[in-house]
C-alpha cells in the first residue's frame, strides 16, 4: 500500500499546480520515513501472503515464517530510527506474547522431519536469542530429541 505512493512521490509534488484543494505535499523526511516502513514492512507482508495462501502449509515451513518475523521484530525495535523502533516495539509485544506458546511446539515438528532435525532449530533460536539460544534450545526439547 505504501510502496505505490512512493513510486509516484513526483506527481505529488506537482499536484498542487493541478488541484487547488491540494495544500501539502509529503517532505522529503516523510518519503524516507515510507522507504524505511516499507523496508521492514516487506517480509510481514511476503510472510501474510504465503501463510493466507490457498496452498498447505506444513508446520516447518509455518516455523521458518515465524522465526523470521520474530527477529525482524527484533531488529526493527533495535533500529537506530526512533520512528521505526516506537512503531515496531508494541508489534514485537504482541508477537512475542504468540512465540512464546508456540516456538516450543513448532519446534518439536520441526525436529521430527528428518530434513531439519536440531539445525534448523539450533539456527533460528541462535539467530533470535543470541547467547541465551542454548537455554531455548534445551527448554524446547526433551532429553530424548537431542541427539547425544
């Protein structure tokens, strides 16, 4: 929604000559601010249109979704842009309320397709925890998945 306005942000500026009723084009500092939201709205978006699509889905690939907007999440509310960081961080709440009950179930699918197993796993808890991945990893599964 917001990547078509900025592809025409020229015809914008130009709008005020063709319609009086036109006050106020975006600024500069208002397109960057769409650029930047439209960076780290794109894998939300990718992720909504492959979850609502009218194909079956498999937990695993479910997982790998999931996975990556959580650390999206993360890097977004980490920005150095306030703007992003402030419109991120309620998003990330939210999701994180979501991860927290299911990345252990996903998890354990995940483990169980013989295509994946822990490195999967281990990759993606690694990615979104950093130093604590290893207590993550040892909380989502049994003794008896960890390969020895």
């Amino acid at each position: 929604m917001l990547l078509a306005p900025s592809e025409l942000k020229e015809v914008f500026s130009c709008l005020d000559t063709s319609d009086t009723d036109y006050k106020e084009a975006p600024s500069l500092e208002d397109w960057k601010q769409v650029e930047t939201l439209c960076t780290y709205l794109k894998p939300l978006f990718e992720t909504a249109n492959l979850l609502t699509a009218p194909t079956v889905l498999t937990t695993n690939t479910f997982f790998h979704e999931a996975w990556k907007i959580q650390l999206e999440l993360g890097r977004a509310v980490g920005s150095e842009d306030p703007f992003i960081s402030s419109l991120t961080k309620s998003m990330q709440e939210k999701f994180d309320k979501y991860w927290k009950i299911c990345c252990f179930i996903l998890a354990i699918a995940v483990v169980m397709d013989p295509r994946f197993k822990m490195k999967l796993v281990e990759f993606s808890f690694s990615k979104i925890y950093n130093e604590e991945a290893t207590t993550y990893v040892k909380i989502s599964l049994p003794c008896t998945f960890r390969p020895t």
